[in-house]
C-alpha cells in the first residue's frame, strides 16, 4: 500500500506574514498523530525557515520549489540540495512545467537537479506532463517516456527508492501542462491512463518494486470538488495542488480526501 501524499506548491505567493499563517492552519489540522498520510507545503525559498517553524508540531512536511545541482561555489542567486537539507526541507520539487517552459529547463538540467537532490539526501518529487499540443498530437506517452527516462538518467533503482524508509524517495507528479492553473482538470480516468503509464515505464526501467513503491501524484487544478474522484484511481497516490493550496479553505478538504482513501 503507497501512503498517499498531497503537496502545496505555494509558488511564487504569499508574504512571510500570510505563508506563516496558512502554514499554522495546514499545521493545525494535521498533527504528529495524523500520518497515514504526507502532507507537504512547500513555500516560496525565503520563507522556507520560518514556514517551518510553524509545522514544527505536526505531521506537515517542509518542500522547497526547486534547487541548483552543485553544492556550493559561484553560482549568484543559486541554492544548493544540501542549503535546502540545513533548512530542514524534506522534499524539492523539480522539472515542475513552469521551470520547463517559463525558465528553460531541459530534462538534462533536471536530470542533474535529481540526483544531487538525492545525494544531499532530500526527496524529490519531479514532474512529468505534456503540453496540450503534444496530447492533440498523440505523442502524450512519448513526451511522459522522454522526461522520465531523461529525468532518471544514470540513477539506480535503490538511489531513487530512499534509503531508511524515510523522506528520501522519489515521488513523481503527473502534471498535464494544459491543466495546470487553467480549471481544466484531466478526466479521473485520463489521469489514470497515464499514471499507469508512467508506472509500466518505471516497471521497465528500474523493476516492478520500485514501480510498485513509487507514489505517483497528480496535479492540475486539484480542488476540494475533484480531489475524491481523482484520489480514488489505482494508480494515483496524491494530489501535488498549486492555486488550491494557498488557501487552507480548499486545500484541506483536498488534504481530507486523501485520509478518506486510507
Ligand atoms: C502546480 O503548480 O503544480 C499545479 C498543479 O497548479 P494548479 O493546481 O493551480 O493547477
């Protein structure tokens, strides 16, 4: 049984002031007692540090948005794996589509990301998903293929399964690019698809236990009134939720239906 995991990726959004106060909602609602489930803020960089010691008494876990590949040197305005790791961040999210199409970031420069992201002993959650161009085309398994087979390049089976159990895994995130921020959301059984999809291609890449152990979240206009339906597919294991998670009105029923899978 994957343990679902629901994450917020706040982007670039609130204040030091409003990011403390929805993470003392989100906190509040999920203590230590409360861990059937992950659950995942992940605020913008410099908020990173305060935003954590609001979760400090809860079951809510601590993402950064993204991370450099080097550990250290003359990279201006650059933040390293284990700068992340000092901060007490569990989990980086990498490849997300507005680093791919808004910033340039190529599944070589993911690929790098990933693997000192694991090495700094960080988890990664790394998002895959096409454009509506590429879904309109039929090359929807293609693109998914491509940017996890070049995400994952060089890495092993046991590098992206975690060492101790503890949050150090990969975790991937369907995120169809023409669902993100736009309302639409991928049919539950669209999001299967691919989910299944994405699982088969991890079978044949690094085994069928990593593949069985992999959380595979969706994200795409996730809200309190989808999240059920999506959450209730085999093959989908948590929600990775932008617009809705800044809200702790919408992001916690979201929260809520993934404790109703369990
Ligand atoms: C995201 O940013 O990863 C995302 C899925 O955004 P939204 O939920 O707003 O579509």
């Amino acid at each position: 049984m994957r343990r679902p995991f629901v994450a917020g990726n706040w982007k670039m959004n609130t204040t030091a002031a409003s990011g403390c106060e929805l993470a003392r909602a989100i906190a509040e609602a999920v203590p230590t007692s409360r861990d059937e489930v992950d659950v995942l803020v992940a605020p913008p960089l410099p908020y990173l540090d305060c935003v954590d010691d609001e979760l400090a008494k809860s079951a809510v876990m601590l993402g950064a948005q993204n991370c450099y590949h080097e550990k250290e040197g003359a990279f201006t305005g650059e933040v390293s794996p284990q700068m992340l790791a000092d901060l007490d961040v569990d989990y980086v999210i990498l490849g997300h589509s507005e680093r791919r199409h808004i910033l340039g970031e190529t599944d070589e420069d993911i690929n790098k990301k990933v693997a000192a992201a694991l090495e700094a002993g960080l988890g990664v959650i790394l998002c895959v998903g096409e454009t509506l161009e590429d879904r309109e085309a039929g090359k929807t398994n293609d693109v998914l293929a491509q940017q996890l087979s070049g995400g994952l390049k060089g890495l092993t089976a046991e590098q992206l399964a975690g060492g101790t159990g503890g949050n150090d895994d990969l975790v991937l995130a369907y995120e169809p690019v023409w669902a993100i921020g736009t309302g639409k959301t991928a049919t539950p059984e669209m999001a299967q698809e691919a989910h299944a999809f994405l699982r088969s291609k991890l079978a044949e890449g690094w085994g069928d236990d990593l593949a069985a152990a992999t959380r595979i979240q969706y994200g795409g206009s996730v809200k309190p009134a989808n999240a059920a339906d999506l959450l209730a597919q085999p093959d989908i294991d948590g929600a990775l939720v932008g617009g809705a998670s800044l809200s702790a009105e919408n992001f916690l029923p979201i929260v809520e239906a993934a404790f109703a899978q369990v």
